[in-house]
C-alpha cells in the first residue's frame, strides 16, 4: 500500500483549490494550506519561490565579504598603494551605510542571515574602524607612574586660559603640544620647566635635561623642519626618556588626487605616491634615531597616520600603543572635513617601550584645534 510522504500531500494541499470539504482536523483546507505555506516559509521549503528572501540572502553574503575585502586592502595597502591610502585616511564610516538597509531586509525576510551580518559588524567596527577594549588592564592594575598628556594645538587655537584649564583638569607629568606658532606665548604654571624646538613644545613640573631635536629631510630641502624633540626628565622616582613627535601629513598629495567633479584622479596620484615615499623615509630616519636612547623611552605626538598604516606598524609596532593598549572606543583624535565628508580618525598616539606599560589612556575635551587631547597614564616595569 502506497502512502503518500507529507510534502507530497502538502503539494496537494497548495495546488488544489479550496473547496467545501472538511479536512480531518475539521478546518476547511485553505486554511491547512496557509498554515503549510508559512510553515514552509519559515523552513526554507516553499510551494512558490520567494526572490525576495534569496536576494536579500545575495546581498547579506556579498556585503559580507566586502567587508572583509576593505579590511584586507586597508591592512596590505595603507600606505603602499595610492588608492588604498585614500582609503586609509578617508572616512570609514560609509562601509557600514548597507547595513540601514540589510538588518531590516534580514529581519523582515531570513533572520539567520543576521548571522554573516554580525559577523561583517564585528570586521567593520573592529579592524575596519578600529575599536579599542582595554583586555590587559583589568587583569593587570596598579597605579600609574606618570600621566602624559599630547596636543596638536594647531596654530593658534590654544592660549594661557585654554592650557591651564587642560593642566587643571588631567594634572600631567609631561605635556606635549605640536604645531606651535612660531611666536606663541603660553603662561604655564609656577616652577614648570619648559623646552622648545621649531614648532614643538614640551613642558614638565620636573627638571628637563639633555635635550636635542631631529628634522625632517623628506623631501630634502634647504630649511627642513623639526619633527622631534628628545629630552629626558627626571620624575621624583624616574628619569623618563621622552620624545615629542609631529611627522609629515599626507595632506598634500591626497588633495590633489581628490576632485570635486570625478572625486578621485588616478592620473595625479604621483603626489600620493611621492608623499607615501616620504614619510616611509622620514619614519625610518625618526625611528632610527630614537633607537640611539639609552633611557627608557616614552613617545607622543601627531604621527599624522592611524595604527593600520604599513608605515605605522613598519616604524612604531615594537612599541606599545597607549589606547590600542588601555583606551576604549575609537579615539579619534582628528576631525576632517574633504570635500564636505567629515569624519574622524586616530592619528595622535602614546608609544612606550618595554619599560613602560600603558594602563589608561583617553581623549581630552575639544579645546578649539581640530585635534582632541590624547592623555595617558603609564606604569613603570621592573625596576
């Protein structure tokens, strides 16, 4: 005896239409049919096909894997190649724009592809945008050594009122302040020492002593700039080797590969190309000579690059990154506006070597410069 399998009987069900029969449990069959048909929709096995769930599905996976696509060009090009760099110091917030779309599709459609959806979240916010948690610390407490404190004051957008008020609120050891006004004047605080080099100013209540200064030769010039200044200071409980650094911004050349007709020009991205080349060099000439420092040795600044950078992590991934370490969030310390996009990113940073372990490291209130305070307490290791 044949018995007809329960899809067999539910193609039936679906294909007949409905008449005044009874079916066993009493409901006429279109209801059974409606029932089997949601049944079918929620299982993934329909009587009709439903484009809308495997479209959804396309555009969930493909985005998935884009996601994963910018974050290996971020990662492999920054900073190698032309257009990856754009990308490296553009706004990364605009990879996340599909999702106002796709979560409420997989919601309304097939919630299991919130799935790969999370997943792309997870790559996105993360390596793509660079979300910090502090894992370390919470397994690691003490408390700090010295607290450092670096701003790029751009020009004249800090004065006396500004300066004291940020020394009032985070009560430094060090402060470092980049892009100074050649003429800029600042009353700091009753007995602090104070030492400047070109465009770079470091202060600190403690004595400051054996102080030097590095410049730029990247592109060589007739009066290269200062992009470092060195100094030792001697804390009540240790002499901390510091470095205030403010490197070569790519600014230059990826304005002129941006136009406000074609938005990218591939055929100008020569600019971009010689500027990547600078900064390598000026990079490996900055960290060379740092290398040279006996004391432990602790460097903040404007690196002008985020963490991701090839450059980066070529010059700088030996040391520890103050928030990468101890931060939460992202970091920004930057807000840029190119042709009406703005956005932020983390280009200042903390950097210690093994004698100093980061243990807390946050962003400063807006004083006025288009970069944010970054402030950092660091712990001393060993003796």
């Amino acid at each position: 005896m044949n018995v007809p399998s329960p899809i067999s009987r539910a193609d039936q069900i679906c294909s007949s239409p409905a008449t005044g029969d009874r079916d066993v449990d009493g409901k006429p069959p279109a209801t059974v049919a409606q029932r089997l048909l949601e049944l079918r929709a929620e299982s993934g096995i329909g009587c009709h096909p439903r484009p809308a769930g495997r479209s959804v599905a396309r555009f969930v996976y493909l985005y998935a894997l884009a996601v994963l696509i910018v974050w290996l060009v971020l990662r492999l090009g920054g900073d190698r190649w032309w257009f990856a760099t754009l990308m490296l110091f553009g706004p990364r917030w605009i990879y996340g724009l599909p999702l106002v779309l796709l979560i409420p599709a997989a919601l309304a459609w097939r919630r299991r592809l919130l799935w790969p959806l999370a997943l792309a979240v997870g790559v996105l916010v993360g390596p793509v945008m660079g979300s910090c948690f502090p894992w370390s610390t919470f397994a690691r407490s003490g408390n700090p050594d010295i607290r450092v404190v670096s701003w790029n004051v751009r020009n004249d957008c800090v004065d006396s009122a500004k300066l004291a008020a940020l020394i009032a609120s985070t009560n430094p050891d060090i402060v470092a302040l980049q892009e100074c006004q050649m003429d800029l004047q600042l009353d700091w605080p009753t007995g602090w020492h104070v030492r400047r080099q070109g465009r770079l100013i470091t202060a600190s209540p403690y004595p400051i002593g054996n102080v030097e200064h590095h410049e730029c030769r990247w592109p060589p010039r007739e009066w290269p700039p200062v992009d470092a200044l060195r100094c030792v200071i001697q804390t009540p409980n240790h002499r901390v080797g510091f470095v205030n650094v403010h490197l070569r911004t790519p600014r230059q050349g990826i304005e002129e590969v941006l136009s406000r007709r074609t938005l990218i020009s591939p055929s100008k991205s020569g600019a971009l190309k010689d500027e990547i080349e600078y900064r390598r060099q000026e990079c490996k000439d900055l960290a060379d000579w740092i290398n040279g420092f006996s004391e432990p040795v602790v460097i903040a600044g404007d690196f002008n690059m985020p963490a991701d950078s090839s450059i980066y992590r070529q010059a700088w991934s030996k040391y520890a990154n103050a928030f990468a370490v101890a931060g939460f969030g992202f970091g920004h310390t930057k807000r840029t506006n190119v042709l009406g996009w703005q956005y932020e990113s983390r280009i200042d940073h903390v950097l210690t070597g093994a004698e100093w372990r980061p243990c807390g490291c946050w962003i400063g209130p807006d004083l006025g410069s288009d970069h944010l305070p970054l402030i950092a307490d660091l712990c001393r290791e060993g003796p």
